[in-house]
C-alpha cells in the first residue's frame, strides 16, 4: 500500500515527467494486478497508456489492461485489447508480443481476434 501511493504521489506530481510518471503509474497497475484488485489494475493500466501513449511502458500496460479484464471476466475486452498491441505498438518487445499470444490462447479468443 505504501509503495502504491508513493508511485501515486509522484506521478500525480509530476505529470510532465516523460520518463517516471508512466513508470510509476505502470507499478500502481502492476501491484494491484498481483494483489489480485483487478478494477484498479485496470484503471491504472488505461491511465498509463492514455496520459502516455508513446512511453516505452506502454506495451506492458496494454499486455496487462487486457489480462485484468480477462480476469474480472470480461474476456472480449481483453481478447480485444491483446489483439490490439501488436497493431499499437508494432515494435513492443517480443517478450511482451508473445505473452499477449499467449494470454489470448489460454483465454480462447475467438481466432479473428487473434
């Protein structure tokens, strides 16, 4: 909890840090995503890619985003946004490519999403 809203407090005060801010808001996502609070997870997840779109964690925010929604259950969105990364981010890094693959087989994701 501590470290959730130090990551808050700063990303909150210093919105035009490029570099950290995306950082920080990809770790609130993240630390929520383990403890398993999927509706933060998700919020979380949307911010980073929303407020920073070009940030080099925005591949792992978008992996993330769609395997929170996969486990609230809503299995569309997700299967819709892990279809989406590769077309968002062509040059995410493979690692982060393949484990969207992955996620949207074990999740079976219709094949057009895909």
């Amino acid at each position: 909890a501590e470290a959730s809203a130090a990551f808050r407090a700063y990303a909150d005060g210093n919105p035009d840090d490029n570099d950290l801010s995306p950082q920080a808001i990809y770790w609130i996502g993240d630390i929520a995503y383990v403890q398993h609070d999927y509706p933060s997870a998700t919020r979380a997840f949307a911010e980073q890619i929303k407020k920073y779109p070009n940030s080099s964690r925005s591949p792992d925010s978008m992996l993330k985003l769609g395997q929170a929604l996969i486990a609230q259950g809503q299995t569309s969105g997700g299967c819709t946004t892990l279809a989406a990364l590769k077309t968002k981010y062509p040059n995410a890094p493979t690692a982060t490519l393949a484990a969207a693959s992955g996620a949207r087989k074990t999740a079976s994701c219709p094949k057009a999403s895909r």
